[in-house]
C-alpha cells in the first residue's frame, strides 16, 4: 500500500488554492522543533490504518487522517481547513501515487490556545483506497 500521509500532502500542494495559503508548510508526522514559527501551517497524521476482509477477500484500505491547520489568526486558519475540505470532499481518482476510491470528510472541529494565541481548526479524513 502506498505511504497515504505522502501523497496526500504531495496532492494538496500540487492544488492551487491550498498551495496559495500554505506554501510549503504542510508537514508529515512532525515533532513540534522541526516547524517553523510562520503561519499558517499544516500537519498531516494517520490517525488508523486497517483494512476490512470478507470471506470473499480483502476490500480496499480505509485510512482515518486527520490535518490540523494552525495560525494566529482565526480568519486564516478556516480558510486553510476550506481549502483542504474543498480539496478533499468527494475525491476521487489519483492523489500523486496513491489511487482512492472514495474521500469522506467525516468530523470537523476547531480549537483556541489562549496561551500561545494559536487557532487549530482539525479535519478527519477517511480515504478509501483501490489497491
């Protein structure tokens, strides 16, 4: 199975809107040191990988991701979070090398830190893949 957290950030950057808000600041898996203090900012994570069988054989991997925008500024990180929803709602096809079946945005949430004045707005995916 391709690695799912790669191709999508890959997929998401090559998508005008997302690349436009973010630049290049879409991580996978990263510890907090390795990124960079600039805004907005994205991380992308497997949340849970299983694939489903049935006594006929195995069904296409689901994946559950979810990416969390962050930014110092409300306004920015919902349009972050709209840009990757629109990307991702409903999609089908190649994302760089990985084929997917079926995209479902399935829970959206939003968080403040009053501390580090940081907005994170989080999106679960779950991407189902054809091999």
């Amino acid at each position: 199975m391709a690695e799912v957290t790669s191709n999508l950030r890959t997929y998401l950057l090559s998508v005008g809107a997302v690349s436009t808000i973010f630049g290049t600041r879409m991580y996978v898996d990263h510890k907090s040191e390795q990124i960079t203090t600039a805004y907005p900012f994205a991380i992308i994570r497997t949340v849970a990988e299983a694939p489903d069988y049935t006594l006929a054989g195995a069904l296409p991997f689901r994946t559950l991701i979810q990416i969390d925008v962050y930014s110092d500024s409300p306004t920015t990180a919902d349009t972050g979070k709209a840009a990757i929803t629109a990307a991702m709602s409903g999609k089908k096809g190649t994302v760089s090398g990985l084929t997917v079946g079926s995209s479902f945005i399935t829970d959206q949430r939003g968080d403040f830190d009053p501390e580090g004045q940081i907005f994170r707005r989080s999106i679960d995916i779950q991407i189902g893949q054809n091999g």
